[in-house]
C-alpha cells in the first residue's frame, strides 16, 4: 500500500493526511502554473503609465531607495517631490521588500504574485478541508486554482493578491477561535484582518462583521474574557495603523490616519457622468475634472481629500432622489446582475484584468463572468447546505457583505468582489460534493469537522 492518491480515494469524506498533502500540492502545482502563463502570456507586454499599479510599483522604488513615501506620480511624470498617501501602506512596502531583494522589475514581482497567490489555493483547500471535510477542501482548492477570478488578481500587481491571503488567513483563524477560543487564534484573526486593511482600508469593517460576534457569540466564555479579546483585537489595529499615522502628521496640513484617496473616490463616483448613461454605476475619471467639478486649487493632499469630500457629499445631497437607482446599478454592477454583458469592456478594457495590450482579446474576463455565472448559484446553495449542517456561516458572509456595502457607497467593480470570491469558491465546493453524494445516491452526508460541535452549541446558547 502506498500513499500516492488515486481518483477513488478522492471520493472518502476523510483521507490520510499524506493523501490529502499530495492532492492539494498537485493542485498547487497547477495553480501556479496557471498563474505564471497568465502573467508570462498576457502581462509581459504591459507597460505601467498610470493607475494603482504604478503607483504601487513606483512608490514601492522610492520606498525602497530611501526617499520615502512620496507621490509617484508628482515625482515620476512631474519631478515634483510631494508626500503620497492616496493608498495605504500594505502593498507598496510588500513591493519595497522585493525591491530591496533585487526584485524591481513589474513583471518580476508580478511572478512573485504568482506564488502568493499560489499560497492563496492552498489556504482556500485548507479552509475548505476545516468547515466540511476533506473532498470539500480539495473540489475548493482546484477551484481557486482554476476560476480566473482569482488568478486575474494575481496577474495585476494589485493589492487585491495579498488582500485576498489575508482574507482566508482571517477566516481559518476565525473558525479555529470558534473551535477552540483562545488567544493564538483570536491574534491570527486580528492580525490578518488588519494586514487585509493594510491593503484595502474598508476590510478594517471586518472587525464588526466577523471578529466582533466571533468574540461576543462565545458565551461560554465570561464577559471579561470577551470584553479583553475585543480590546485585544482593537489593540492590533492601533499598533499598527499608529506609526503610519504618526508618519503622515508630519508630512500633511490635516490628519491621515489612513489615506488621502478616499474623496478623490467618491468624486469619481458622483458626478453626472456616472448617475446616468453608460457609466451608470460605475466611475470616471473625468468626474474629477472640469467642468463636472471645480477642481481644488490647494496643492496639499489631505486639503484636497478634504474638498473632494465635500464636493461628492454636496452631489449626492442635491441629487438624493437619484440614489436609490444609483446605488442598485453600482451593486447590480458588483454581482454582474446590472448591464453583465458591459462589464467585460469595462474589466478587460478600464480595469486592465484581461491584460494584453489596449484593444486585444478579452476572454480571461470573458472567462472570470462565466465561471462566476456557475459558481455564484452553487455557493448560494452551498451556504444554505453549511447553514443546514450548524455550520457557523457568518465568517463566510462577512466578506460579500463588505463588498456589498463598498459598492453601495462607491461603484460596482469586479475587484471589490476579491475578498468575497473566497466565499464563492468554499460554498460552491460545499454544493459540488453535496451534489456529487445525491447523484451517488450517499444522500447528505454530515462529516465530523471538528469544531462543529462547538459552534453549534454556541447557537442554542448551551457551553461545549
């Protein structure tokens, strides 16, 4: 007998822990493969002269000189040196590190990505493996591998790759602490969530969404003990967000704890352009000019975030009435249930996520919407069938929720949805096997995930 696996084996609830290691690095094999053609294929010919990729990228360069966090664009097409802080930290001093590793190069550093992202389907498989089993794990694993929504990320040179680690890293610590409440479990969460924000700063919500019930739902804990997790848990936050905070009140006129990125958003998102017409929903950039608005004269950027911010709210106050229709096109846009058949123009051509030069062939996001169109409905059964099993859901939940309401408030974009594709691949792969069982005629099987006890006995309020 060895232990090299075989398609029957697959079929276990439960294989030897060997088997599954070799299932899922053969997966990994493949994930990374997958990854790297992209990358080598489709990515190779990009040139980076705008967006958030350059300014990762060459912030990252200037991070990595010694010059700091100044403003790429001011520095690199205007040689005007200026602060920058349109983006957190998170990504650009990932790409620091491997500048100062002699990594420097986009596409050298988008391969890297490659393996992160790699690591990524692993962590799903793991995940998977925890909440339903070892098939589960596997079927969620090869999916993350193989569905474009991930590996496109993956491609970009984009905060969503290390965003994306960070959410599933966040949702095993999640599911451990539920399992077995404790401080090891509870840090890895924190942490996690907040590297996530370190990233994307609304992922920071999470703390409310996910680790707040996750810490106040175990009852048979005393309310001290939840009470000092929870402060624990904010406590993180602080320690990492203080120093760039500290760094930042240096640098601009008025506080930023965070970045100066978010009215220049709004403002892309609230204009006449985007209320109505073909961008309805979504942004332009051209919102951010005249004469849809009257552009901010000051050169700081916090006083400009500041004014940007006014001018978005004051559009959205004297066009209220028009809201409601806004904000349904912006997350119909995110759940590609408003204009699907646009949003390949606007992903593969706007976005840049079919990579390739302007005007080239558009499938892997032709691909990424119809993947989507068939896991979507399996990961909303797949849901029902954890919820039905006394699985705890919510963790899962917590991350289309986010996308959710940041789509609301801003515009509808693919990307938002990064974090929330996790969700998508594990329940989808909760469904898959569950059907696979009905055709077989094994009926609903119940595996004996560990932890399920517990969690199930935290819902009726009665202490494992």
């Amino acid at each position: 007998m060895t232990d090299t696996p075989t398609l029957a084996d697959a079929g276990a609830d439960h294989l030897p822990a060997r088997r599954f290691a070799s299932w899922l690095a053969g997966i990994a094999v493949v994930a990374l493969v997958v990854r790297v053609l992209f990358v080598l294929l489709r990515q190779s010919s990009v040139v980076l002269t705008t967006g958030d990729a350059f300014w990762y990228h060459f912030q990252a360069q200037l991070v990595a000189d010694g010059r700091g966090f100044l403003h790429p664009f001011d520095y690199f097409v205007d040689g005007v040196v200026a602060p920058g802080a349109d983006h957190p930290p998170g990504f650009v001093l990932v790409l620091a590190a491997l500048d100062v590793l002699g990594l420097s190069t986009p596409q050298g550093q988008r391969l890297v990505m490659c393996l992160v992202g790699t690591a990524t389907v692993v962590l799903v498989g793991l995940l998977g493996r925890r909440l339903a089993g070892d098939r589960v794990g596997l079927v969620a694993a090869g999916i993350a591998a193989l569905y474009p929504n991930f590996w496109i990320n993956d491609g970009m040179l984009m905060v969503e790759t290390v965003y994306m680690l960070a959410s599933v890293v966040a949702l095993i610590g999640c599911y451990a602490y539920l399992r077995r409440p404790g401080w090891g479990a509870l840090l890895l969460t924190a942490v996690s969530v907040t590297v996530a924000g370190m990233h994307r700063p609304e992922a920071l919500a999470l703390f409310a969404l996910m680790v707040l019930p996750m810490v106040w739902g175990r009852r048979s804990l005393s309310v001290p003990l939840r009470f000092g997790h929870l402060v624990a848990s904010a406590g993180v936050v602080v320690l990492a967000f203080a120093p760039w905070a500290a760094y930042n009140q240096g640098r601009f006129d008025a506080f930023v704890p965070i970045s100066t990125g978010a009215g220049q958003t709004l403002v892309a998102a609230n204009c006449d352009l985007t209320y109505s017409g073909p961008a309805l929903g979504f942004y332009d950039t051209d919102c951010l000019l005249a004469p849809q608005i009257e552009e901010p004269t000051t050169s700081s950027r916090s006083e400009r975030d500041r004014e940007y911010n006014r001018i978005a709210r004051a559009y959205m106050a004297e066009h209220a009435g028009e809201l409601p229709r806004v904000v349904a096109a912006r997350v119909g846009r995110l759940w590609h249930l408003f204009r699907p058949g646009q949003s390949l123009g606007l992903d593969g051509f706007v976005e840049g996520r079919s990579g390739g030069q302007p005007g080239s062939s558009f499938w892997p996001v032709r691909e990424a919407l119809w993947s989507y169109f068939v896991l979507a409905p399996l990961s909303l059964a797949g849901l029902w069938i954890l919820h039905r099993r006394q699985r705890a859901v919510y963790p899962l939940l917590a991350q289309p929720v986010l996308a959710t309401v940041v789509a609301a408030t801003t515009f509808g974009i693919t990307r938002y949805r990064a974090g929330a594709e996790i969700t998508i691949a594990v329940a989808a792969a909760v469904a898959v096997v569950a059907g696979i069982d009905w055709l077989l005629g094994r009926g609903s099987r119940t595996v004996d995930v560990p932890g399920s006890a517990e969690v199930a006995a935290d819902r009726v309020g009665v202490a494992p």
